[in-house]
C-alpha cells in the first residue's frame, strides 16, 4: 500500500491564497529557505485590483520600500567600510560639505544613524519643497532638508526609527564612492552576486517597461504611477533614488542577497562581504533594539512580526509597502514576503500585522520548528 506524504509547503501556498482573497493585497511573492538555500518560493494574486490584471509571478517585481535601508544603504556602507573609505565612528563633518551641514549635524556618526540613535525626526513630508525646486537639484535636497531639522534627542540616548538619518547616509555614500547609490550597489553588490533585477528606478532599466510590477497607490501626490516607480513621495520627488526608499526586486532575489550576507556571517571569505563587518552589522547595538540597518524581534514574542518560532537572535526589516524579511542567526531560519498591501490603502495596516506572524509561522513550521 502505497501513499502521498503530505507537501509540507501547501501550507504556504494556502495562507498566500487566503491572503489575497481576503483583501490582505492583490500581490504576494515569497521565499522561505534555510541556512542559504532556498528550499519554497511562491506567488499569489493579481498586480492589481483591476479584475483584468496579469496574475503574480516569481519574477513580479515589487517596490521594497523601507528594505532599502538595509539592503541597499546599509551595505554600501559595509563595503566602504571595508575598502577603508569611511568609518563606522566616522562623523558627518568628516564627509559631508560643511556649507549645508549644520553644526549640531557634523558629530553625528554613522553608527549612530545606522542604528537609528542620531536623534533625527522619524519622518518629514519633503516632498513638496524638492518638487519646487529646479530637477537637477532634487537627488541631492532631501539630505539638505534632513539635516536642517532639530534633533529630537541626544543622540546615543535612544532609539527612534528615522528616514532622515538613511537620506544623510546615502549622501555619505555617495561623496565617498563618487557615484550614486543605485550605480554604486548595481556595480558593487547586485551585479557580482548575479541579482540584476535588484536596483532602484527599473523601468529606465533595459527591458524594464516589460517587466511585472505589483502596483501600490498615487498615495499624497495625486496621478502619480502607481507601479513600477516608488511609492514613498520623498524618495519619487528625488527621483527615485533614496537612502531610505526605492529599491525594488522579487522575492527570490531578495533572498540571495540574504544568503550572501548569511554566509558571510557563518564566516565564509569567499563572497563580498567581510564576514568580521557583517557580524558587526547584525548584532544589535549596546541599549537598544536594532543593529546597524536592521531590527530585532522585540520583547513580546506573540506579535513579533516573525512569530514565535524565530529565536531571539534574529534580523530583519519591514517596508511600508507590505514587505519584510527575516533571517535567524541561530536556526538559519530564512523568509522573505513581499506584498502590494498598500494597493488596498496605506491606512488599513490590521490585515498585514495579523497575517505576518501567520506565515512566518508556518514557514518555521515547514522548515521542521514550531509546535
């Protein structure tokens, strides 16, 4: 007598199912792996919500968001470290031009603003003051305006999260590798781990208008696209590349560049990453809650957005669009979702927040954790 054991993955493929139909987004991809090796990915939904928009793909692409952050702008970093042209203790007035930087700016050091403990405001709607001015001087406004506005705390004193403090980074990026942000991780992160479809601005990419975009929302500028350029307004009035948003890709590349920066962790030499930089980056900073571009679980373990399977000792990062990933430093538990919640309006956060920890929570399940 012979018979099918159960697939330990339909799990998955039902809860991103359920999510669509139940209006948690139109769009979900996702990759679920361990140690580095992806072992599931899947996809559900439509695009969008019109009821003639493509169906989702592995290869539909999907605006990350606030993943930028550490994806993009903290890596970048990482490798300038390494190549010795900044330094974690290094302060803003040691990069950044001292006719637009403040003086109360200019000590700021780049752990403190990795680590999201320079004191700088969470958020601040400069959109509108970058699209007055004239185009060729919109990329580079947004750090100006950022390091204009007070401190909210001394910095070193507490953690609160900030957009503000990514803008000024990927202005230190930039002067320090003399090439923007998005050229910079194509040439020195994307490209050599063979992730072309990672980057920011896609659709001026080659072959770009062709590609599968979960569209978002016009959000607070009124007839903007709504898919395949970004949805947060300071990054799209800069013109789509930003410290703290813009980047986009698709579920499977997301997660091997999570492998990468896994490996390195477990001390492999032979990528890009210097194993000694990435455990520094994914160990969480002396009082407080995040390390340097990452989050942490948190203290309630019951609505942590990775469930309660994933060990304390995890990373990740969520993104406004309705994305996150996680990775367990202990378990080598490993999960990307993506979705377009925000498509279905920005304001209704309950769905996502109550679904996260479902899925994660059957990944781990999947991966042999759990109850």
């Amino acid at each position: 007598m012979s018979y099918n054991a159960p697939d330990p993955w339909s799990p998955l493929n039902n809860l991103l199912e359920e999510g669509f139909k139940q209006g948690v987004y139109t769009a979900a991809g996702a990759a679920v792996g361990l140690e580095g090796e992806k072992l599931w990915e899947g996809a559900a939904g439509r695009v969008s919500q019109d009821p003639d928009a493509a169906a989702v793909t592995l290869n539909t692409v999907f605006d990350l968001a606030s993943l930028t952050k550490p994806l993009a702008t903290a890596l970048a970093l990482l490798l300038l470290v390494a190549e010795g042209k900044v330094s974690l203790e290094g302060s803003l007035g040691e990069i950044l031009p001292e006719e637009w930087l403040p003086p109360d700016k200019r000590p700021l050091t780049l752990r403190s603003l990795l680590a999201h403990q320079a004191g700088l405001p969470a958020w601040r709607p400069f959109y509108a003051s970058i699209l007055a001015a004239p185009r060729p001087e919109r990329p580079g406004l947004a750090a100006h305006l950022a390091a204009s506005e007070p401190l909210e705390y001394f910095p070193g004193t507490q953690t609160g999260y900030s957009d503000l403090g990514f803008m000024l980074l990927a202005a230190v990026v930039e002067a320090a590798a003399g090439r923007d942000l998005d050229s910079f991780c194509r040439r020195e992160i994307y490209r050599p781990l063979d992730l072309p479809g990672l980057g920011f601005c896609p659709r001026r990419q080659p072959g770009g208008e062709s590609l599968s975009y979960a569209a978002t929302e016009a959000g607070l500028i009124p007839g903007r696209v709504a898919s395949g350029e970004v949805h947060d307004e300071n990054a799209w009035a800069m013109g789509g590349v930003a410290g703290h948003a813009g980047l986009f890709g698709t579920a499977g590349e997301v997660f091997q560049l999570l492998s990468a920066l896994y490996r390195a962790y477990q001390g492999e030499t032979a990528g890009i990453f210097s194993p000694d930089l990435v455990r520094l980056c994914l160990t969480p900073v002396p009082g407080g809650t995040r390390t340097l571009g990452l989050d942490t679980p948190g203290a309630d373990r019951s609505q942590c957005s990775p469930g309660r399977f994933f060990s304390p000792r995890s990373v990740g990062h969520l993104g406004f669009t309705g994305t996150s990933f996680w990775l367990d430093l202990d378990t080598g538990q490993m999960v990307v979702l993506l979705t377009n919640r925000v498509h279905l309006g920005r304001d209704k956060l309950d769905k996502i927040k109550a679904f996260r920890p479902r899925f994660h929570e059957a990944a781990s399940r999947a991966l042999g954790f759990g109850d």
